[in-house]
C-alpha cells in the first residue's frame, strides 16, 4: 500500500478548524521539569575482580612466593663492567620513564617494549623501567609478560643492562633499563 504525501494546509482549511471547534483558552507555557541526576558511577568489575583474587590465588599451580625470591631478573651485556649492573641494582640511577605492562597480552606487551624503548632513544633517556607485573594471574605458564620482557631485552643491541627494581619502585614486578646513549 503506497502512502499519500500529506495534503498542504491551506487558509480555508485553517478557518474551518478553528470554526469547528470553536474558541479556545490559551495556557500559559510550563517550565520543562528539571533534569533528574544520574547516579554516581560504581566500579562493579573491579569489585568483582577483587573478589575473584582469592580464588585465583588458591587455584595457582605455581608457589607466588618463589616469584618474589630468587626470580630477580638481572643482565649485563658482554664488554661492560659489572659495576653498572650493581650500581643499577641499588637504584643509583634515575628513573627518567616508565610503562606499565600489566592487562596486555604478549603480542600488545612486545610491541608496547618496542615502542617505549624506541622513544626512549630518540629523547636520548638512558634509564627507563618497565612494570610487566609478578605474573600472579598468569596461573600455571608462570609470569608471561616478565618472562618475554627479560626475552625481549636481552636481544636488545640498545640495552646495556637490566636489574630487578628496587622494593619500592615495583620489585620483582618490574625492571630497570639502561640505555646505550
């Protein structure tokens, strides 16, 4: 069935209405009612990502507390001397960047390490650190992202060394870079 394009209202039209229905009481126009407030927002999965912790950490098939000791990672790259890698493991270098690896799955985290790595150099840093987090979600592969990043920078030809971080700036959790530069 085909619709008629809607006739036009034309001035004997307009007058035979208004005669029709006679006369009319004009209201006065009335203030649109205020907007109601939204609600404040409410971090549901992150409640229900705490909530899940426990359960996870009870289900790991590895021990996370062997993470924390004895899993620092340390590396030194041939023809430097070895008190760049100690100084650089009690933190007397300065931290002049950092990125945070933690939710990115392996391919995003390699190509972020890349990325970051790179800036760093054209900004002429020579000290970065990379947070890729303990591994305490990765379940029985163990920590991924702290394992390709310590892949990832000993084949680096621009890291001279790397070292655990100190407890405060992430421990095993993280790494400090040192740059060629």
């Amino acid at each position: 069935m085909k619709r008629r394009p809607p006739a036009t209202v034309n001035d004997e039209d307009s007058r035979l209405f208004r005669d029709a229905i006679g006369e009319i009481r004009r209201l006065d126009p009335v203030a649109p009612p205020p907007a109601t407030p939204k609600p404040e927002p409410h971090p549901h999965m992150l409640e229900a990502d705490e909530a899940a912790v426990p359960g996870e950490l009870m289900n790991m098939a590895f021990d996370p507390g062997l993470i924390e000791v004895g899993e620092e990672l340390s590396y030194l790259r041939d023809g430097y001397p070895p008190k760049l890698l100690r100084q650089l493991k009690r933190g007397q270098y300065s931290v002049q960047d950092d990125i945070d690896l933690h939710q990115m799955n392996a391919a995003a985290a390699q190509a972020t390490i890349a990325d970051f790595l790179a800036q760093a150099a054209e900004r002429g840093l020579h000290c970065v650190r990379i947070v890729h987090g303990k591994g305490l979600r990765s379940k029985a592969a163990g920590p991924v992202l702290k394992m390709l990043t310590d892949r990832l920078l000993r084949r680096r030809d621009d890291v001279i060394a790397f070292a655990s971080a100190r407890p405060m700036q992430g421990g095993t959790g993280a790494v400090v870079v040192l740059l060629k530069g």
